[in-house]
C-alpha cells in the first residue's frame, strides 16, 4: 500500500445477526481516523471497532409507554435507562 493511501474503514460484529451498534473506533490510533470511517495510512496502525448490546423491550399493553422511546432499531443501548409508566383503562383495573 502506498504512503498516504485513504482507507474507509466498516464496522462489523462478529456475531453478524447479535443486536449490536457501533460505538466507535478504540485505541491509540483512535483519533486518525476521520469522519466516515476514513483513514489515511501514513504508518502502521491498530484499532479496535467497539460495540455495545442492544435490548428490546416489548409492551404488549397499549396502557404502557415508555420513555424515551427506543431507538430507530426498536432496540435500547446496554445500560441506558427507561422510565415506564402505566396508563389504567377507563373505569380502573377489576382484580
């Protein structure tokens, strides 16, 4: 590969069907790499493509809405929080 050769790097888990999102390149050489994914290869380098898990959370009750609402992916990011609130039915709950 020449010097100063631009590489545009792709993100990929290796468990290609997990539910995981990009969060990032890692490591030293972190801050070489642009936006896009572009790198321009004036030495060696090594990085890290870091990932984190995704939940989805399925309410089945229309009286129960969640906050904040998921992600375009229908899914939450590992760790983040989720406030749900539960709506009763006109006229209440009979137990």
């Amino acid at each position: 590969m020449d010097y100063g050769t631009e590489l545009t790097l792709y993100p990929s888990p290796v468990e290609e069907d997990a539910p995981w999102r990009f969060t990032g390149w890692l490591g030293d050489d972190a801050a070489l790499v642009g936006s896009g994914g572009v790198v321009e290869m004036t030495d060696d380098i090594a990085l890290v493509a870091g990932f984190t898990p995704e939940w989805a959370l399925v309410l089945e009750d229309p009286g129960i809405t969640a906050d904040p609402e998921p992600y375009y992916t229908g899914r939450y990011l590992d760790g983040g929080k989720v406030t749900l609130t539960a709506t009763p039915p006109e006229g209440g709950y009979r137990l």
